[in-house]
C-alpha cells in the first residue's frame, strides 16, 4: 500500500520538496481515511459515542462547572469542556456528509 501511494506522487524537482511531500503525502492520506469510514457505520456510532461522553460542564441549575480534581480544580476548560462538544459535533456531521477537509483527521 505506502509502496503504490509513493509511487504515484509526481516526482520532486525543487530544492526543498519535503514539505510539498508531507502535503501530498496527508492529502492521499485524507482520501484514504475518507473512502474507508464514508459508509462505516461503526465508525460512526463511535464517534456519536465519544461525542456524547464529553459532555458540556453544566450544573444542576444549568451553571458552568469547573474541573472536579487535579491541578486545574474549580477552573473551567474551554477547550475540552466549551469547543469541544462543538467541533465533535462539526467532525461527525462533516463524516456525515462525506466532507473530508484538513481539520477532520487529526
């Protein structure tokens, strides 16, 4: 499999053609990634399930909670807690849809 992906990216003539590679290189990556999960639904449920797991930090009376334990006690973390629910959401609606972009494999 890497052996034909290698092979069918256009040869390298510049000075520098590593980054150029590396881009190709995810490129092919992507459309890989894209046509085996396009029609998994496995994959999918996964993904809702991991999407429900995280959970936004609300309390009772719907009041923003900070972290339960750690360093972090008290504090609230946006990026897991605020955008992440949000960009899950965007990433299995977007697999979804079978729109495959840089942001969807990470």
């Amino acid at each position: 499999m890497a052996e034909t992906v290698l092979n069918s990216l256009p040869t390298m003539s510049s000075a520098n053609p590593i980054p150029r590679l590396f881009e190709l290189l995810a490129e092919k990556l992507r459309a890989f990634l894209g046509h085996a999960v396009k029609d998994n639904k496995l994959f999918h449920a996964h993904m809702a399930t991991v999407m429900l797991n995280n959970r936004p930090p609300l309390g009772f009376f719907g009041r923003i909670t900070g972290e339960k334990k750690g360093i972090h006690q008290g504090k609230f973390n946006i990026k897991l807690n605020g955008l992440g629910p949000i960009i899950d959401a965007a990433r299995l609606s977007a697999l979804d849809r079978k729109v495959y972009g840089h942001l969807m494999v990470m």
